[in-house]
C-alpha cells in the first residue's frame, strides 16, 4: 500500500484525497498544507508552504511518500512536477512547459490554432489602447480574458461595450489581476450549453471522466460576478453522448497528440471547458488539473480505485476507471459573504449533518477556506469558497431535495449559497 502527498488546500484537494483513501491501493494521504476540515476523513493536514518545494521534498523524503499528487494550478505552472522528479519522486501532473496549457492563454490558443481544434476566433494584445480599439471595431457580445492565472475570475463575457471597456480598465489600468494581466485574450462571444470535460492524459493515451456542469455566477439565475464556481452537478443531460464522442475525437485527441509531437507531452489531469455550439463543439478553455467544483461532484461517481488507475499511469500500466453513469452527483458551494469582490471571512462553520443520507446516497462535506479559530477552537471561514455540500441520487430534483435540506436547517450566518444548482438540467 501507498502513503501519497497531496498538494492544495481546498475542496479539490479534500475530495481527491478523500477519493484515494476509499481505494485499497492507498492507506494514508497528508495534504500539503491541507485544511483543518479534512482531519475528519482521515486526511493529515502538513504546515507546508506550497512556494517552499524544497521543504516539501524533504517531507516526502522524511515520511517515505511514494507518490505525490498536485492539486492546483500554481504549483504546476510553478515547476512542482519537475522538482519532485529531480529528487526521485513520482508526481501526478503537467511539467511545468506543459502546464502552460492553463498559465497562458496565448500559448494555449496558438496550440490550438496549429492543430485546428475548434475554438473561438481571437486576438491577443498587451496595451489597453490597442485592445480597446479592437472591441470597438468589433462591438459586443465578445469575452475578454486576462492572459495569466487570476482564479477563476478573470474573464468577462460583455454583453455591450461599456462592459467590455470596464473589463480592460480591471486589467490594464487598475492592474486587479497583476501580472496576470499584462496581456488580455479577446474572443468572440460563442453562444450553446457549456460543460467540463476531464480526462486522465498520459502523453497520446487519455481516459475521460463523466462530463459535469457548474455555476459561476455568485447568485441565483446566473446573475452576479463570476466567481471560481458556486456548485456543479453531473450527468449533463442535455448533453449528447454524440457531441461528447465528437469533443474527444476533434479536441482531447489532437490536443494530447499534438503537445508530444512537440516535445511537451502531458500527464496528468486535463480539464477541457467546452460549448456545444451549432457547428459542434469547441474550447472555452483548457486547464492542467481538476476543476473546482467539479472534481467534488466526478470523483464521487468513480467506482473503481483512484488510487491504483494513477498509479498504472505513472508506471506505464493500464488504468482502470469505472463510473456510475446512472445516478447524479450534485454540489453547492457554500461561501463567505461578499464573494468574490468584497469578501468577510470569519463565519463560524456549524455542523452539516448528513448522517440521514450518508449511507445512502453518500452525502458528504467537502472543506475549503476554513481554519481553526485561536479564541475558542471553532472551525471558521478564512475564504471565499468556505465548503462544498455533495450528495448523490436518481434524479437531479431528488439530489436538490437532499442537499437543500440540509443546508436549510444548518446555521450558515455570514455566508451564502445559490439556491438553484442543476436548475438548467431541468429545462
């Protein structure tokens, strides 16, 4: 059996860790730095800086890790991967070349032009005027995007001018997303149902995960900002399994096998943001890990063991993976009040109880930005995304039903949620 190091901090990383110790392969995972609320799966939290690599090495070393998965885009796009290799251990992820499939845009637009996989006609530009002129050349709807990393948080789909001209104010005048933004994607607006396509990739080889959805708008009827997304639901419907096959065959396919014909394979997870457009599917965007929320609402559908499919990657071996593919998982965020702009953090974390459904439908607490309070104790809110509440059931109306309850008859003063996660599921 394996001892793992996970590395994040967040509901991903609690849902992924939580997902191995389900398996038999596994037997303990720490998570680096983890948060307080994963102690109560039997996860170990390790006050580790996700900057300090070196530091992180020698824990591995010390506490005789034989794998290390990495969680988030930071580390990655920060070399992680690359740095664990050199010292002698296994880790589960993009290179840090590869990974600037998510920390540029430009880069993964261009890949994507040289292997024409569909995706939004575009232009890229590093001064405001410049790029000014073009959204008034080309007038709205049209989507612009900070280049780099910003959470989640930095696209705008304009519905009109103003809007568009107040996005590149964010990112070239007020420089909110930092360095993030010293060069903007503009697209043109695509219009269809979107959804998340992951896939476990090693090099030209690629497995996909059930396809999932999420919400990330902060309020009900996808009104507010966005956010890093406030829930997720999977199955999707009004999804075809034909649009799904298409996907595979005219985007994951040549994109995996295009970034090993230029020396830059990737392993690891990676995340495909798609819309089913009327001329088929095509990118929004690709990550180089798990998305979040989704990961809380794919893994719990896995049937088979997390903890030996990756270890098969990173040997060259087979994997396997299994789904249920019947039932639904859904899951609501539950955030800080004024996420994502003006966020209070401090809320007090009372009890979920999902003990009714537990057994059943495996209702679970997915922690994120909580930490022990040094006053009394008490689990509070130390971000914007607080927790995750998943659960399973037949129908997407049923897993509502259970979630719903349960977040009605919790205190959750000084936070909030949307009401209507899945909603477009019925329409």
């Amino acid at each position: 059996m394996s001892r793992v190091l996970v590395i994040g901090s967040g509901g991903r990383e609690h849902a992924i860790a939580h997902a191995l110790l389900k398996g038999e392969r596994v037997s303990e995972v720490f998570c680096a730095p983890g948060n307080p609320g994963m102690k109560a799966d039997g996860i170990v939290p390790v006050n580790l800086s996700l900057s300090n690599h070196s530091a992180l090495i020698d824990f591995a070393r010390d506490k005789q890790i034989d794998w290390v998965f990495v969680g988030p885009e930071n580390p990655l796009i920060e070399g992680m991967v690359d740095d664990f290799e050199a010292a002698g251990f296994p880790a589960f992820g993009p290179t840090r070349q590869a990974a600037q499939i998510e920390g540029s845009k430009t880069f993964a637009k261009e890949l994507m032009q040289r292997f024409n996989i569909p995706t939004a006609a575009y232009a890229t530009f590093d001064t405001y005027d410049a790029a000014l002129a073009y959204v008034q050349e080309q007038g709205a709807p049209i989507v612009i995007k900070a280049d780099g990393l910003a959470a989640g948080k930095g696209v705008t789909v304009a519905m009109d001018e103003a809007t568009a001209q107040n996005a590149l104010a964010d990112i070239f005048v007020d420089r909110r997303f930092g360095s993030a933004g010293s060069r903007v994607v503009i697209e043109e607006f695509l219009e269809g149902e979107e959804f998340s396509l992951m896939c476990f990739v090693r090099g030209e080889e690629f497995w996909p995960m059930p396809i999932s959805q999420d919400h990330k708008r902060a309020y009900d009827n996808d009104e507010g900002p966005n956010t890093g997304g406030m829930g997720a639901y999977s199955p999707v419907p009004q999804i075809s399994q034909t649009v799904i096959t298409e996907a595979l065959n005219t985007i994951i396919k040549p994109i995996t096998a295009g970034m090993v014909a230029e020396n830059n394979p990737f392993t690891g997870i990676l995340y495909a943001g798609l819309i089913a457009t009327v001329d088929g599917p095509k990118v929004i965007e690709f990550n180089a890990r798990f998305g979040d929320p989704e990961t809380e609402v794919i893994l719990p559908k896995l049937t088979s063991d997390l903890g030996a499919g990756i270890e098969a990657i990173l040997h060259g071996d087979e994997p396997e993976f299994t789904w249920d593919n019947e039932r639904t998982t859904l899951a609501v965020v539950v955030a800080s009040e004024g996420y994502p702009d003006n966020t209070h953090t401090g809320a007090v974390i009372h009890d979920f109880d999902c003990t009714a459904t537990e057994a059943e439908h495996g209702t679970h607490v997915y922690y994120a930005g909580v930490a022990d309070s040094e006053d009394d104790g008490q689990l509070r809110a130390s971000s914007g995304r607080v927790l995750l509440v998943q659960t399973t059931a037949d129908t997407v109306v049923d897993a509502q039903k259970i979630i719903y309850d349960i977040l009605g008859s919790t205190d959750t003063t000084g936070m909030f949620y949307r009401h209507d996660i899945g909603f477009k599921a019925l329409q």
